[in-house]
C-alpha cells in the first residue's frame, strides 16, 4: 500500500475515534475512490496514481465551489471549500510561479524541445514531477507559450 494511502485510511481512523462525521466522509468518499480505480484498473494504485485522485477530487469540488458561489449558494459553497482545504492536507505543497519555470526549463533542455511537436516530451516529463503540486492545466500552457513564443 502506497504510504499516502495509508495516511489516508489513518485519518479515517482518527476521525472515528474523534466522532468528526463531515471529516469522515469526505475521508471515505477518497477512500471509495481510490478503491473504485483499484478495481476498475485491476491494479494497487501507486504514491502519484493518489495524488493524481485527490487532484481531480480537488478540480471537482474547485469547479462546484465556483458554480455555488455563482448561484448564491454560500452554504454549499462554504461545504466545498472545506473539503477542498481537507483534500490538500494529503497534498504535497504547491510550486511556486519560479519552481515552476525551472521545472519546464529543465524538461525543455533535457528533450530539446524546439518546437509544439515536442510538447509531449516535455509534458511526459513535467508530469510526475508537477502532478498534486500545480494546475497541469496552467503548466500545459506554459510549455506551450514557451515553445511557440
């Protein structure tokens, strides 16, 4: 079991004990989708295979909060914006703007990457290393700018 995973399934046990019912669910609900992957994958889900989980579980709940906080719906949005703050406790810390450029700069060097053609050489290597740590939205596009500015 991934050392995550298992940081995960010892929250959920703490919550328990702690009779802490909202922080428990939302424990179980990435539990149920970690487990959900295992199954379907037919395979035990690695450290980056988690994070890549709790990223998407985290776009989720970002993408709902906007839609709430649109609507009026402060309640649910507040509701959203606790489990988002839940889910990066399991999260490593973010990179910064800086950590970022060197990361895409190292991974552009070590390609030699010149033009969009060799954008997913570049993004095959920022991947595992950015994964849980940046929008791998925000990343994509400034690789891309990168290589065809």
């Amino acid at each position: 079991m991934s050392e995550l995973r298992e940081r995960i399934n010892n929250a959920i046990k703490d919550a328990m004990r702690a009779r802490d019912q909202k922080r428990l669910g939302v424990l179980r609900m990435v539990s149920s989708a970690l487990k959900q992957v295992e199954i379907d994958e037919r395979r035990e889900l690695g450290d980056n295979d988690v994070l890549a989980i709790l990223d998407k579980l985290v776009k989720q709940r970002q993408d709902s909060l906007k839609q709430y906080r649109d609507a009026g719906r402060d309640d649910l949005a507040d509701q959203e914006e606790a489990e988002i703050a839940l889910l990066r406790e399991f999260l490593p810390q973010p990179l910064s703007d800086a950590e970022i450029d060197t990361l895409i700069d190292e991974a552009i060097s070590e390609t030699g990457a010149a033009s969009m053609q060799d954008m997913g050489k570049v993004m095959g290597i920022l991947k595992p290393k950015a994964q849980g740590r940046a929008d791998m939205g925000a990343v994509s596009a400034r690789v891309k700018e990168r290589l065809t500015g």
